[in-house]
C-alpha cells in the first residue's frame, strides 16, 4: 500500500485556515480544550481496533504489544491532561522583591500557536499523537504528518482524525520527504518533530529562517553497562526484553553492551534463555516479534551481523524482513554497528578487564556523542557515580526502557539526542509560552526610580 501526497493546494488551504482559526481566540477557554481532549479519548477507544489491526499490519506488532506500547499511553497522556489543564493553566504568582513594590508579579501561560508535528514509524501511533495531546491542552492547532513508511497506521489515523476534528483545528498531512520539504517552509509557532538526528538538522535549518523554536526528540547510541555486582539473570531478561520489543527499533532500546569481563559468559548464558523464554525456541514463529519496517531497513541492520562474531541468532529472512534477536562478539569500537545507531535486535557486545571498569566505561560513554537514554546493571553506589559523571537525555539504573512509562518523568535527549521534553505537564508547557507580567499600583507612584535619582543611596540598599 502506498499513499498519496497531500497535495500543496489543500496544504496551504489547511495551513491558513488553521492561523485564522488561532487568531479567532477559539481554543483559549479552558472548557473548549477540555471539550476536545474528551473527543480525543472518545476517538481512540472507537479506533483502537483499526488502529491495532494497522499496526500488526505494517511492523508485524501484536495486539499486546500494541496496546502497551502505543494506545494505552496516548489515552492515559489525554485522561492526565483533562484531569489537570485546568490548574496547569493557571496564572501562577511569584514574590515581588522591594524594587517594584507596590506591584504583584505574575506567570501567564499561552499557547504557541500553530504547530506542525512531524512523527517517525517505530511507534507511530504513541509518537503522533501523545505531543498531539498537548497541543490540544496547551491550545494549540495541529498540523500533524505521520510517516509514510507505516501507511495503513498513517491512513488510519488521518481517518480518526478526519472523523474527530475539523481541519481548520487538527489536520493530517500525508505523503514522502517533498512534502515534507514543503510543509517546512511554511511558518509555525512550534515545530515538534520527532525521528534521526540527521533530519532534525534539515527540520532545525529550516525552522531557523523563521525563527520557529523546535522540540526535537531523537535517538543516538544508548549504551548499557553491566558490571559484576548486577544481578545477572534479572539484567539480562530485562535487556532481552528491551532490545527485542518492537525488534529492536525504539529509541531507548539498549543499542550496546560493556560488560564486565567476569559474567559476560554467564550473561550471554541469561541472555540467551531470556530470549527464549520471551519468543520461544524460534523467534520467527512468535506473534509478539516485530519485523523490520522495510526493505531498507532490513538491509541495514542485517549488515551490522559482519561487523563481529554472531554468538547468538543471527538468522535472517528478508522476504518476511525477520532478524532475529543477535549477541554480536568481538566487534571493533570503530565498525558500522558502534557508530551507527543500530534501531535493530542486533546487540553488540565489548569487554572490559574487571580493574578500573568504571573508568573504563565512562571514557568509553563520553568519548561519543550524548545518548537518548543511558542503562546501568550494578550497585547503586557505583550507578550514581557513573551517572554524575556521564549524561544522557534519561536512563534507568537496574532495569531498561521503563523510565518512559513514568509519566510523572519529562522525557526527552540532551545534545545529539535531542531538545526539549514532554509527557504529562511536560507536553503541556512544551506548547506553551510563560509570559511574565508585572501588575502595579495605580495611583501609587514611588519616586526613586527616576531621575536624577535623588534618592539614590537608597536604591543601592534596596537592589
């Protein structure tokens, strides 16, 4: 299946509806925002059938999966965000030092404005709509452009939402990188894009001659590091679980190994059950692994398998595009598989001597470009120590991925990996703008500040 290009016409149609539609003050009452969060909720427990039944067509992606993945948090970011917008718009209050009294200073929040969000395939439902949410309770309009790569996911949601919204609202734009190109040079208030950070740098060119702020979630090489005080057994089925759902292609997923020397054999031991235990003898025959999402795709990761020696898996399948879960041994710190960010169940291991691990490790981590995430297997002690000493957008110590299920965490990178973040409040300040004002008094006018300062040595003290 392949979909069609939102042509340019009907894109500028829906670009200058959308600005006419902000400028009317619509989605300013708090009531409206609520209204249409309600709406949202409704639209994905119609639509979360089809929805699901696209995504186990285009990744392979079972209902489970699905649902854990990519429905349920989108539903529970829309019930957060109803149940809290009111109070999260609020004007807040700050002090007011001597110099202004008599005045009351305040915090304002207000919508950017129009947005265009650009979301990537690995999780095209989750990664669409969750900043969506916060567009709509921020009080914002929404241009949204799903991927091409997944298109009954894409065609799906553009059908909800079709179905939900009026365009002049929240539109979806379909269609390749030309449209993309296009979509790009028009102006918005906020461009949230999510996806490599070789785009994000075309996406943050672009935004630049408009002076249009970006948030930027993407990826990069999150490494995992386990050392001999870790539990083996847990580590390793909870980093078999997270490099194999979705096959591997999530942006948290573990991209790397550095071990200690003394359990990597017993990890690789763990590892290997852990996969079993998870997909069963043969990973091919299990409803709950993904495949990758293209050709290309395919081509890439199935690649990475001679940068090194297959220890475990290997076996490939390009007319189903299966790769199933692989232990890489021996592979050089300057291959493909180390450089590139893998977004694939390949899991490239390096050793390291047991004396000075954790230097060894940190030099290893912070000689590279800062990751989306960052994974620690060992005691807590050494965890915060390596953890002061390294950065990361976020990680987790003892487990893998699930510091993204913590809605009460702001998720997003640092550096290469990205900027700004979201999730529940987070998505909602995300898409809007603290405007600070000063409110003072109207018929009491101190004298000092003006000129010729006659009361100057009194300033001094005050400031």
């Amino acid at each position: 299946m392949a979909l069609q290009n939102t042509d340019r016409q009907t894109i500028d149609a829906i670009h200058a509806s959308q600005k006419e539609f902000f400028k009317s003050g619509a989605t300013l009452d708090i009531s409206f925002r609520k209204q249409q969060l309600k709406k949202f909720i409704a639209a994905m427990q119609k639509w979360e059938k089809p929805l699901t039944d696209a995504l186990w067509t285009d990744l392979h992606k079972s209902y489970e999966e699905a649902y854990m993945t990519e429905t349920s948090l989108v539903v529970a970011e829309a019930k957060s965000h109803l149940k809290h917008v009111a109070s999260w718009a609020k004007r807040e209050c700050r002090r007011s030092p001597l110099a202004v009294l008599p005045a009351t200073s305040h915090i304002v929040k207000e919508p950017l404005g129009n947005t265009l969000i650009v979301s990537p395939w690995n999780y095209p439902v989750q990664l669409l709509l969750n900043p969506l949410v916060g567009a709509i309770s921020s009080g914002c309009t929404a241009i949204l452009k799903p991927s091409p790569y997944v298109p009954n996911v894409s065609l799906t949601i553009q059908k909800m939402i079709e179905e939900t919204f009026d365009s002049k609202y929240i539109a979806v734009v379909q269609g390749n990188r030309e449209v993309n190109t296009y979509l790009l040079e028009k102006r918005y208030d906020l461009i949230f894009f999510t996806g490599s950070p070789a785009l994000a740098k075309t996406v943050m060119a672009a935004a630049a001659k408009n002076l249009t702020p970006c948030v930027l979630e993407l990826g990069g090489k999150s490494p995992c590091i386990v050392d001999k005080s870790a539990n083996i057994k847990i580590a390793a089925k909870r980093l078999a679980w997270g490099k194999t759902v979705n096959a591997g292609q999530t942006c948290i997923a573990p991209d790397y190994l550095l071990i200690n020397k003394e359990v990597k054999d017993q990890f690789v031991a763990e590892f290997i059950k852990a996969v079993k235990d998870l997909h069963g003898e043969d990973s091919k025959t299990s409803k709950h692994y993904v495949r990758m999402v293209s050709d290309k795709a395919f081509d890439r990761v199935s690649g990475y398998l001679n940068d090194g020696k297959v220890i475990f898996g290997g076996e490939i399948d390009k007319s189903e595009r299966y790769i199933s879960p692989t232990l890489l041994d021996e592979v050089s710190p300057t291959s493909s598989v180390m450089t590139d960010e893998i977004f694939g169940p390949v899991f490239p291991i390096i050793t390291f001597e047991n004396e000075g691990f954790l230097e060894s490790v940190q030099k290893f981590v912070t000689e590279r470009e800062k990751p989306l995430a960052f994974y620690y297997y060992g005691s807590a002690k050494d965890a915060w120590k390596i953890i002061g000493r390294t950065t990361s957008g976020g990680g987790c110590i003892n487990d893998s991925i699930m510091h993204i299920v913590n809605d009460k965490l702001p998720f997003g990178g640092v550096g290469n990996s990205g900027m700004g973040h979201y999730h529940n409040r987070e998505s909602f300040e995300a898409f809007s703008h603290r405007r600070s004002i000063l409110k003072s008094a109207k018929n009491i006018d101190m004298p000092f500040r003006y000129m010729p300062y006659k009361f100057f040595s009194l300033v001094k003290k005050l400031i």
